[in-house]
C-alpha cells in the first residue's frame, strides 16, 4: 500500500489512527510527484456512439454509485440530493434533496432507495419521500443493498445488518472480529440466488439473508506483512457474477473467482487495483491502480489481455457493454475498448471532471456521472 492510499482507511481504533497519520504526513514530504496521464491519440470512431441527454446532480465527493432498475437510474450527490432519472428521456422520475450530506449510496430495488448520511443514518426512501431512518453504529461506505423487500447495509467495522424494507425494523446484524484498520471505501455486497455474498477482510462469505448465519467462505486474499496497514486486507468495489461464479478484487493484493454453490475458490492472480470488476461468460475485466487495464479467463484466470494505452488517467471501474469495455477516466472523457484485445474503439467527452461512478448500462443507454455532478446518457450503436 502507497501513502496516497492512506486515505482510504477508516480508523476503527483512534489510537492506532494517529500513529498512520503521522507515517502518512511524514512521507508526503519525501513522495515522488504522480506520473503525467498518458497522451491520448486520435478517436478512432470505430463504432457509433452518440450524446443522448444531460441531466445534473450536485457534487459527488464521497462513495456514491449507480443505480439501475430496467430503465429507472438512480444517483445520489454529495450535498444530500437523491433522484431516479428515465434512462430513455434523462428526465426525473422523481428528485428530492435530504438534510444531511450523504456519504454512501445509492442502494434500490426499482421501489425503494436508500442511502447512509455522515451521521450514520440509514435513510430508505420511495418516490422521493422518506419512508424511514435508522441510526448504524458504525461508518458505511458501501451503497446499501435492497433485495427481497430488505436493506442490507455492510458497516465499515465489518458488520452486516438486515433492516425491513418498509418499516426499518431491524431484522438482525452479524459483527465480524474487528480489525485495528479498514478501508475507507466501498467494499462488496450482492445477491446470488437466495444468499447473500458480503465482503468481509479478504474473504466472500455466503449469508443466510433471513438471519445472517454464514453458509461458506472462501477467500480471495489472506492478510500479509508485518504491521497492521501492511495485513490490511479488504475486498472492494462491484463483484462480477456470472450464474454463480462470482469474481472480486481484494484492495492491491488480487482477484479471484467464487463458485457459489459450493462456497469454492477457483483462482486468485496477483492484482494491484482499488476498484471493482466486471465480465462476461468468458473474461473478468479490470482497471489497475497505474491505469492498466487487464482481462483474464473467468474459468481459470489465466491472463487473456492487457493494455497500458490509458495509464495514470485515472480509470473506474469497467463496464462490459456489446463488443466493448468502457472506462471513465479523470478528466472526463469514456473510453471503448475492445474486449478482445484491449484496442480503442471510440472515446467521447463529458464537461472536463473526473468521472466518478462506474458506468452503468440502463436500457439501450450508457449512463456516467462525473464529480461536478454531470448525469450523462449516451446511445451507443
């Protein structure tokens, strides 16, 4: 783990916390500057792709993700401001604006959104009206996941909890043996068939989403080193799932596919990014932390691609769409990239910030979202 990634860990014991600071402060001073972003070259517009509408949000500094349901995409802003956006038309659907800040989101089934506040609220709304608030006991930094008429929410403590979707009844909570350090970023939660697949240090673990009794384990990552930053392990971002293989990335140490059924590591590969993946039947895709973006074997994770032509620009995560991979870069431009051998396909521009969300397909429209809170739908052929 490198300096600049210090920021990225939540302290769960204060002590410990001031100890990192100063390692952090001290070696800011003595840090080589970042590397330039690579030059782009010439679009190659080797397949169609074309603005479709605009919309706009606040700013979006904090852990804020993207939603969608068939057309319905909902985003969420920093300064609290929550809407579902017509994938076809870019027109709300519905909008509001909550009191407080927000600081993960924005979870939905299609029905009910929710999200956490920076003062641990858990807030569950539907049609754009508060429907409940629940106090968490810990920081989140992952969007809340609703499934089956739940909220699920994963703490950054590595606590699980189970909220009734209607009421906000809490159903139960699972607290896993804390670690002195976690990631200040979004970990891994999703839904396989009828378990619930939850990140938690460096292991998927399969839950009973009734009562949060674990099924199995199995782990992407085991803790190394020295020293607590050093054995700091935590799975991180969006998992790709595939039937019931599901492929995750342990924060600059792996990734790894799962075979659900069976609760069953299939392979891990040395990795060093911080975002998550995504694929198809046959690759799992993803971006490195220098810019790199790889492609390897769902099966076996042998290595399939790579490709360094958008290094240090700061990539997201991918999105698999048609015959493409798309990335968001920092300064706002989407990249195509072949899924075969990593070629650029087509490039288009958004209003010059980074973008901040992986891309998400809704419909037939591709939908990024950028820090200054542009809400961008474009039509690819």
């Amino acid at each position: 783990m490198n300096f600049k990634d210090f920021w990225r860990l939540a302290p769960v014991k204060r002590s410990l916390f001031a100890i990192f600071s100063v390692v952090f402060i001290a070696g800011c001073f003595g840090g080589a500057g970042k590397p330039a972003p690579t030059e782009l070259g010439a679009n190659p517009a080797l397949i169609g792709i074309r603005p479709a509408w605009t919309a706009r949000i606040g700013e979006v500094k904090s852990f804020l993700s993207v939603n969608v349901n068939a057309q319905a995409v909902t985003v969420a802003a920093t300064d609290g401001t929550v809407a579902a956006i017509d994938s076809a038309t870019g027109r709300d659907l519905w909008r509001t604006r909550l009191t407080t800040p927000l600081l993960a989101g924005v979870g939905s089934d299609g029905q009910t959104a929710a999200v956490v506040t920076l003062e641990n609220d858990l807030v569950a709304m539907e049609g754009g009206k508060v429907l409940w608030r629940q106090k968490l006991s810990a920081q989140s930094f992952t969007a809340p996941l609703v499934a089956g008429k739940r909220v699920f929410v994963l703490g950054a403590d590595r606590s699980v909890h189970a909220f009734d979707g209607q009421t906000g009844r809490r159903l139960w909570s699972q607290q896993r043996p804390g670690d002195p350090l976690v990631l200040r970023q979004a970990g891994t939660m999703l839904p396989v068939g009828d378990t619930l697949v939850v990140g938690l240090s460096g292991r998927l673990v399969g839950m009973n989403p009734l009562n949060g009794s674990s099924r199995w384990e199995a782990a992407i990552s085991t803790p190394r080193g020295t020293n607590e930053v050093e054995r700091l392990v935590d799975l991180v971002g969006n998992a790709s799932r595939v039937d019931d293989v599901v492929c995750a990335r342990a924060f600059q140490a792996t990734v790894g596919c799962v075979n659900t059924t069976r609760g069953a590591v299939m392979w891990t590969r040395p990795a060093n990014g911080i975002l998550g993946l995504d694929g198809d039947a046959r690759t799992v895709f993803g971006t490195e932390s220098n810019g790199l973006v790889n492609a390897w074997q769902r099966t076996t994770g042998e290595p399939v691609w790579a490709t360094d032509r958008l290094k240090y620009r700061d990539l997201t995560a991918p999105l698999v769409l048609g015959r493409s991979v798309v990335v968001g870069d920092g300064a706002g431009f989407v990249h195509l990239l072949s899924r075969e051998d990593g070629s650029l396909l087509a490039r288009v521009a958004t209003d010059g910030s980074a973008i901040v969300a992986t891309p998400v397909l809704a419909g037939n429209t591709l939908v990024v979202v950028s820090r200054n809170g542009g809400v961008f739908g474009f039509r690819p052929e």
